[in-house]
C-alpha cells in the first residue's frame, strides 16, 4: 500500500520538482553600454562591481544606439554582440543580455528594469551608473520609478570624485537610501581612444581582451590597421 502511494503521489511530485526550472534568485547587476570596443577596464570594472556590491550575476545590457551618441557612427550591432561575448564568455558570473535589443525603442531604463524584473521575479535589481549619469538621473525619463524599480543604485566612482547629494535629494528624496558606491580603479582606458588608435595603426593589443582583439583584426573594425 505505501509503495503504491508513493509511486502514485510522492514520485511524480519529485520528478516533477527534479526537472522544473528554478527562478533565478539573488542579486542581479545591470551593467548597460554599447561597448565599442569591450576592454579591460570594462572587465577589470566588471570584477570589482561585483566583489563590493557582492552581486550573483552581472548582466551585460548592450545598447543598440544611445540618444546621445547619435552624432557618430556606432559599430554594427552584430558586431559587438560578439564582442561582449567573447569578452565575458570565460566568466560563469557574467551574462549578456539582449533585453534592448529585443524589443523596440526608444529603450528606457525603467522599461529595463520591469523586463528583467518579469524575467527574474524573485530577484533583488542593482542598477550600475557612473557619477555624472547619477547627477543627471533627475532629466531621466520616470526617474522616481527607476529607484522605486531599483533594490539598489550601485555609483562607480572614480578616486577623487566626489558626488554632491544636496541638490539631488531635493527632487529624488528617496534616491539617497538606494545608493551604494563602487570604488572604481583609476584605468585610463576608453572605448574611443581604442577606435582612434586602431585607425591611426597605433598599438591596441594590450587594451583588449585576445579574443576581441582578433576579432577586430580579422574583422577590420574601426579601420583597423596593423601597426608599424
């Protein structure tokens, strides 16, 4: 009798809780850009966000085309797909994440969040900005409803930054108590200075992941010239 009801009741139910997917829990980070190149500093900054923040997972959201890098060629989507996944492939903690790219513009931040949020019911959002995004976080479209969205605002700050709040609490009140600093190490690495080394023939090898610097030379991007 009890070898029939466990067969009959408890079995299925195993088997069942065996091969259902569990929701992802803990500590998701959102690390936006369009990464034009991804580097090392991207990487390196990568890390440190999530030690200090002690995220589970660290998603990297590409942007397909910011408002406010219209004015210059952005390199093809396909492209730096590729990029950011040969940059992060080898990081089990590292994910990247077409939640922009999938869906149409104009792609706001608290249409983001509420994506990755459905995706990820039970997990804590942290929202990762640099200093001079959080100074301008009030001209953002439903600021108040990105912090209400956010369990955390997590600010990179560069040694010797500081980020004056008085202004800011008096029109996000509630911005203060979501804020958790990063101390970001001082890398003079930029995406742009990459792209203009690379088509001046200049040295790009060591600024790079190998795989993404293969990736532009097999590739030709950014006009890429082999240097001298």
């Amino acid at each position: 009798m009890l070898s029939w009801l466990y067969c009959t009741t408890f079995l299925p139910l195993l088997l069942c809780l065996r091969y259902t997917t569990p929701m992802k829990k803990g500590r998701i980070g959102i690390f936006g850009g369009t990464f034009d190149p991804p580097h090392l500093g991207h990487l390196i900054l990568a890390c440190e966000i999530r030690a200090q923040l002690k995220l589970d997972r660290l998603l990297w959201v590409l942007t397909p085309t910011p408002p406010h890098k219209l004015n210059r060629k952005i390199t093809a989507l396909e492209n730096r797909l590729e990029m950011v996944h040969l940059a992060i492939d080898d990081n089990p903690f590292f994910e990247l994440s077409k939640v922009e790219i999938e869906r149409e513009g104009p792609h706001y931040t608290i249409d983001t969040l509420h994506t990755i949020q459905k995706e990820n019911p039970s997990a804590n959002l942290v929202y990762l900005m640099g200093g001079d995004s959080l100074r301008n976080l009030p001209s953002w479209h439903r600021p108040e409803d990105i912090i209400f969205a956010c369990h955390e605002i997590g600010v990179m700050r560069r040694p010797g930054d500081l980020i004056d709040l008085s202004k800011l609490d008096q029109v996000l009140p509630s911005l203060r108590a979501k804020l958790r600093y990063v101390d970001a190490p001082l890398l003079e690495i930029a995406s742009r200075e990459i792209r203009r080394r690379a088509a001046a023939g200049l040295p790009i090898r060591y600024y790079l992941p190998d795989a993404v610097y293969h990736y532009i030379q097999e590739n030709k991007l950014y006009d890429f010239r082999q240097p001298i």
